[in-house]
C-alpha cells in the first residue's frame, strides 16, 4: 500500500487560503455585503493545487467560521466542497490567468454551488440567512415574486458577482504563485 502524506507546501498553501476565506467572509459578514468573499482562497487552493486542495480549503473554512463567528456556514459546508471541486476541474482545463476569460470561468464555477446553495438557503432558512443578500430576497417577495423564484434568483446572481470577484483575484494572484509553487499536493 502506497502512503500520501500532504507536502508542507501543499498545507501552508491551504492554511492560507483557509485564511483568505476567513477574512472575506467575517468582512462580508460584517458590512453585510451581498456578496460572501468566502471562497477566494478556495479557488486559489483548486487553481495551484487541483480539487482536493479546493474542498479541503474550503470545508476548513466552513467549519473554523461556522464554530467561531458564523453558525450558517457550517450549513452551508457542502457549497464549499462543491466549489472547491469544480474550480479544480475548471482550473485543470483553462489557466486563470486568461482575462478573457474570467467571466465564463466565474459562471461555470458559480452554477453547480448555487444549486446546492439556493436549495440550502430555501429549505433550511426560508431564504433568509445571514448574508447581504437576503435583503435583496426581501425586496423581491415583497415585490411580488414567489419565494422560491426570489431566493434562486438572488443566489444565482450573487454567487455569481461572488466568483467574478474570487476568479479575478485568483487570476491576479494565480500569475505571481504558479512559478512558484508545485502542482502537486502529495510528497
């Protein structure tokens, strides 16, 4: 049997970007921004490293918040996981560092964790949770719109504008780090 043991530059690397998460999230958190600034250091870990590096940045992200400063991220776990993952596969296809691209990079890495983060955020809080954006939830079934409709829409739109600004600045990051660092996880 084949031991794998993480190298040290794999886990200050993660460390790091589970560190990243922290501060934009507690940021968002605090000026209660519509956006979550909770997963940059998840795609920078997925972008240099692969999606195992991505989900473990950002399950450690989801439990340290979740039991410190945030009781809904713990919920809202599996969204990492799921982020980590695809923008380790979207990472392994196109390098970051094509500015044209980030657009598109962003929507492909947003859309499979905003079905699994609409889904949480309506089932569980009824579409209110501690975020920014269900503000906007508010508005729209206060507007009219149903619950359902208004929950998803605002968790596509915000998820998204949340990866564009993660991507951008994994792109800019992702240009000084991949000289740098190896792109394996594993000693």
């Amino acid at each position: 049997m084949l031991k794998r043991r993480l190298s040290l530059q794999a886990i200050t690397l993660i460390a790091l970007a589970a560190a990243l998460n922290i501060v934009g999230s507690n940021l968002a958190l605090l000026l209660r921004l519509p956006v979550y600034l909770d997963t940059i250091g998840t795609i920078l870990a997925a972008a240099l490293l692969g999606p195992i590096a991505g989900m473990l940045a950002g399950g450690i992200t989801g439990l340290i918040v979740g039991v410190t400063t945030d009781l809904m991220s713990l919920y809202f776990l599996p969204v990492q996981l799921v982020i980590g993952l695809t923008a380790g596969f979207v990472f392994h296809k196109w390098q970051p560092d094509h500015w044209q691209s980030l657009g598109l990079t962003a929507l492909l890495i947003s859309l499979p964790g905003s079905i699994f983060s609409s889904t949480i955020a309506y089932f569980l809080f009824h579409g209110i949770t501690s975020s920014g954006s269900s503000i906007i939830v508010q508005l729209l079934i206060g507007a009219g719109l149903n619950k359902a409709a208004a929950v998803l829409i605002v968790q596509f739109i915000t998820d998204y504008f949340d990866r564009l600004i993660g991507v951008s600045v994994v792109a800019a990051l992702y240009r000084v780090l991949k000289t740098r660092v190896k792109p394996s996880i594993w000693q």
